[in-house]
C-alpha cells in the first residue's frame, strides 16, 4: 500500500477525527479525515489548473504547518514528483 492508497482508505472510513493542529492561538483544532482529504483534492485541482501534470517537478517552502501537508499530498495526487 503506499501513501495515497493509505489516505483514501482513511479518509473513506467515515468521518472520523483524522488530524489534530496547532492553530496560531496556540490551542488545538480537529480536522477529520473527509475535510482533509477535501483540502487536498481542491489543492490538486489548482496546482492541475496552474499546469501541473504527471512528471513535473514541484518545489515547496513552507513552515512546518497543516498547509505544507495539504501541498505534499497534492502534489502526490497530481502524480507529479515532490522536489
């Protein structure tokens, strides 16, 4: 099984507690696995309609933050490789 494969199977189960984030009040928020999996298909179909396709490099910078994993697994759907 790889990483996509193991996101949908987690995001498919229901609508259970998938991730727990520092908010910038320094309290945490939960996001399930269906609103992150949301996220990261929306995320993917911008970098799809900005051009990204199968095969293209992708360079990321960001803080260690919820949006860096948004991008990371974005990048993995749009099957283009993570630089």
């Amino acid at each position: 099984m790889n990483l996509i494969q193991l996101f949908e199977q987690r995001s498919g189960s229901g609508d259970p507690p998938g991730l727990r984030i520092k908010n910038d009040a320094d309290t945490f928020e939960t996001l399930s696995w269906n609103d992150f999996r949301q996220q990261v298909l929306q995320t993917a179909a911008a970098f799809h309609h900005l051009g990204v396709r199968p095969g293209d490099r992708v360079a990321q910078v960001s803080a260690n933050r919820l949006e860096w994993l948004v991008c990371d697994l974005a990048i993995y759907v749009c099957q283009a490789i993570h630089r």
